[in-house]
C-alpha cells in the first residue's frame, strides 16, 4: 500500500532480529562479487539462491520488511471506516480495499522470507517497537473524506514510490511489486472518484475534502524520505538498483502529477510557495517540517501507541488460529509415513 522511502534505519539493526542469514566466507568472494556487480551493471536480476554481499542481504530485509509492515499497519486507518461507510457501494470498496493491503503485506513478507530471514523475527521487530513503518499512518482518519484523501494522496505517494520497485535488482521483490503497482493503482483512481463525488455535494462536504486534504499533503510530501543528501541508504540502494528513483526526484514527480489533479478536483495544496517554475518545469514547493516527520518516525505520533497495540492484539487474537493450522499440517504430514 504506502511506503515512505525506506531509507529510514530501524532501531539498531543489530538488536532488531532483522538481520539476514550470513554466507559463508569463500576464498571465491571477490571473483563473486565482481559477478554480482557485473550483473547489476547490465541490470540483470538476483534470485535468491545466487551469491549477494551481505550488505545487499541485509538492506533488503530491511527494506522489504519495511514495506510489509506498512501494508499490514496501513490496514487499520481506512478499517475504523467499514462499519460507518456512507453507502453499501462504499463499504465494498472499502473492504476490498482493506484486503489487498493484508495481501500486499503477505506478498512483500513472502519475498524477504527468501533472503533467510522468519517471518516470526520480522514480526516480532514489529510488535515490539523496534521496526520501522511509514509514518504516515501514524495519524488518524478524523471523517470519511480522509478515506478518499488516503486512496488519492497517499496512495498516489505510495504508487510514485513503487513503480520502479518493478524493476528492482531482486526478483522475488519486483515481481511482486507488479502485482501490488495493479491494485494500488485502482485504490488511488477510486479514491480520487469519491472525491469527485463529495465536492459536488453540499459545503460542508466541499471543506470536509479540503480540510482532509490539508492535514494529508504535507505528510504525503515526507512520505518520499529525507533529501537525497541525508539519506545514505537511499545512495547504495540505487548504486545495486534496489531503487530506481532518488527521494527527491519522485517527490518532484508526485508534486507535478498532483497538483494537476488539484486544479480538476478543486482543491488546494497548503503551500503558499507551491507554484510553476517556467525555467525547471516543474513546480516549486515549500520547506518540509522534517522535524515532525522523524518525531513521529521515533515514536510520539498522535497514532504510534494505537497501531502498535492493534497490531499486537490482532497477532496474540490469532493465536488459535496459527496453532489449528499447524496442528492440521502436522496430521496431514504424518498420515502418509502411517499408510508407508
């Protein structure tokens, strides 16, 4: 669904039970890694039983890991709307909706799975505090408009931001990018749709969209990461086509494609500097208050505290869940030895 770029660290990678399983060393190495950046260099793919730098291992664990957990934890703002849907054709969409994004996060754990990791360890960074999600989540969904502002802004974000994960140097990631790209796709076009509806409803709808649309742009803006000149991870992930697009350069993307979107919707970005610049061609925006974002990234959003505990009910909720399944697996393992 909605990824910040992921060049944001968790805390202490070391401690967060996130990290890749080791290769053994080989007196082959430097010849395998003049093979790996060969491949990269031609842009080829890497599957999971090829050699990698362990660096590369583990900046896709965090990366994907990442990803996954913002899929699942971006679940929970648009679920609080099901039940208070304004319409049954509403409701529907929205459910569907809800569950893509529990599949997308399925896909996304799947593909770091591949890299040696559990999904237990990833989990289990999770819940305890200690993974990273996009922190956009971390705000609440105030009335339906933030519903529809979620499927156009953010995920409008979240498709700049993931196209080019497509063509991601590791395969099992960009394959399931593709499908993910498909979906989110149709989430942004029916969010945008709804909009559409409610601003040529009453008044009070028109500034519900707006004030919605006030309180998302800026955070939607921070959803592409730091400046490309604070984020070091966001450099080796390009130098190894893990990402295809520097931080700043979508952020420039989204800002053009949105603004012409604005202008059809009739509404307004809350940026007094956002205009076009005829030299650049591209429209110029105001600063990004960076000192929220990584307040809310370490943990003092308005919704930190919430998500966190949701996700964690959720998880311990399932117990019997996960447990019935094993048991099952178990029986049905075990009746082929018995008729053997």
């Amino acid at each position: 669904m909605y990824t910040q770029s992921f060049s944001v660290p968790d805390d202490a990678d070391a401690k967060a039970g996130l990290k890749a399983v080791p290769k053994p060393a080989s007196e082959n190495d430097a010849a395998l890694m003049a093979q790996f950046e060969a491949r990269i260099a031609a842009d080829g793919r890497i599957e999971p039983r090829d050699w990698m730098p362990e660096a590369y291992r583990k900046t896709l664990v965090r990366q994907i890991s990442q990803h996954a957990h913002s899929e699942i934890v971006g679940m929970l703002p648009e679920g609080n709307w099901i039940s208070r849907a304004p319409s049954l054709k509403r409701k529907a969409i929205l459910i569907a909706k809800v569950q893509d994004e529990g599949g997308h996060g399925l896909y996304l754990y799947s593909a770091a799975e591949t890299l040696g990791t559990s999904r237990d360890d990833m989990l289990n960074a999770l819940h305890s505090g200690r993974a990273k999600y996009s922190s956009i989540f971390n705000y609440p969904t105030l009335n339906w408009a933030d519903v529809g502002v979620i499927g156009w802004l953010v995920d409008g974000a979240a498709i700049m931001n993931q196209i080019p994960l497509c063509r991601c140097s590791y395969g099992p990631y960009a394959r399931a990018m593709v499908r993910v790209c498909k979906e989110e796709s149709f989430h942004q076009r029916q969010g945008y749709e709804a909009l559409l509806v409610m601003m040529k409803g009453s008044q009070a709808q028109r500034d519900m969209v707006q004030d919605a649309v006030n309180r998302t742009w800026w955070k939607c803006l921070a959803m592409f990461g730091p400046p490309d000149a604070d984020s070091p991870n966001s450099v080796q992930g390009m130098r190894w086509g893990i990402k295809r697009i520097s931080n700043d350069d979508l952020r420039q993307k989204f800002v053009d494609a949105s603004q012409e979107q604005a202008q059809v919707l009739g509404v307004s970005f809350p940026d007094p500097d956002l205009r076009w610049n005829e030299e650049r061609q591209h429209y110029d925006f105001g600063a990004i208050d960076w000192d929220e974002f990584w307040r809310v990234v370490g943990g003092d959003g308005p919704c930190n505290r919430e998500r966190l505990a949701a996700r964690v009910n959720a998880w311990e909720d399932g117990a019997w869940v996960r447990e019935a399944a094993l048991a099952h697996a178990a029986k049905h393992s075990e009746a082929p030895r018995k008729q053997a």
